[in-house]
C-alpha cells in the first residue's frame, strides 16, 4: 500500500538549488533516473536532465518518498517534541500512533529501495544512473553503506550518518563498493549548504 505523504513544490532558493545542482551534473551520463515521485524530487531531477538527452528514460517511485509521518504532517518540530514528552512517549512511538512511519519501517523502505535499484540496474545492465531522493533516506543509507563495507575513496572523505544538504551529490560505485563523493554540495557556491532542521514536518 502507497502511503500518503505532504507533497510540497520548491521555493525559489530550492529551485536555484536545483539548477546548481543540474550544471554540475550536465557532463555526467545516466542511462536511467529513479526518482522519488514527490514534486521537489521529480522538479529537481527536471532541472539536471534539462542538460541531459530527452531519451534518459525516468521512474518515479514512491519507496524513495521521505519519512512519513501520517496525521502529524506539516506539525512544527517543537509541537512533536513537546507532546511526545508530556505523554512520556518517545518521537518515534508518537509518530506511529499517529499512523506515521516508524524509524525501522522507514530505514527498511530506505534500504528496500536501494535494493531494488542496485538489482533493476543489474538486470537492465545500466552502466550509470541517478538517483533523486530526499535527506531522510539518505541518512539510512549512510549506515547501510558502512555496514556493508563500502569505502571511501580516500581518507580526506568522511562518509557518516549525517543530515544531508539540499541537492547534495552523493557519488558511488556499486560494483567495487567506493564511495567517491558524499554529501558533496560544493555547486552551491555561496548558498547555504548547512541546511536548519525544517519548521515543520
């Protein structure tokens, strides 16, 4: 079952995000796009295929979707803080009474999803895909991919479980396990990459 989740468009700081991140990808190759089937996802991978041949071909999927958090979506932070507490509940337990996603069931759809592409890539013997995803997910896969054994290139990349900046560039070979780049967002340029907690959820 597909759950629901708040489907939000970019601002415009998102959207110069976006096309930050499509020139720096323009010299790059893909055979094929998956992409979280959100708005901001599909309008960022727009932005960077707008430099790439119309026949890549692109999949939405709704495995790559960020957390949800069912009847508590577009609550503030602080109101999910301060009412876990008072019902001496912990964030996450409150979330799932609230028919959202638990942390467990969400890094399982995260790695889930993974699979699933690193096995449809396999089977369709795509050299190279992207793919567009949301900071939540990511922050799991950092985890996966360490305990996996995936390693850095060099010893200068520090690959962590981290909150991930927008449009950040994660680069990664399958096949040997490298991790090139990680949370890259060096095509911002003066923008802020360190990017806050949002508001609301």
């Amino acid at each position: 079952m597909t759950r629901m989740c708040i489907d939000t468009e970019l601002n415009k700081n998102g959207l110069n995000q976006a096309a930050c991140c499509g020139e720096r990808l323009k010299a790059a190759s893909y055979d094929h796009v998956y992409c979280s089937d959100l708005k901001r996802c599909k309008q960022t991978a727009a932005a960077i295929l707008a430099h790439h041949s119309p026949d890549v071909s692109i999949e939405y999927l709704a495995i790559l979707r960020e957390r949800d958090f069912g009847k508590l979506s577009r609550q503030p932070l602080k109101y999910l803080f301060s009412e876990s507490q008072q019902q001496g509940l912990s964030m996450d337990q409150f979330i799932s009474n609230h028919d959202g996603e638990s942390e467990l069931t969400f890094r399982s759809r995260a790695i889930s999803a993974w699979n699933f592409i690193t096995e449809d890539a396999q089977k369709k013997q795509y050299q190279s895909v992207l793919v567009v995803t949301h900071g939540g997910p990511l922050k799991y896969l950092s985890t996966y991919w360490i305990d996996n054994g995936f390693k850095a290139e060099n010893e200068d990349l520090k690959v962590a479980p981290v909150a991930q900046g927008n449009t950040a560039v994660t680069r990664i070979n399958v096949t040997e396990k490298v991790i090139h780049e990680f949370n890259s967002t060096s095509h911002l340029q003066n923008q802020n990459s360190n990017q806050p907690p949002p508001p609301a959820v």
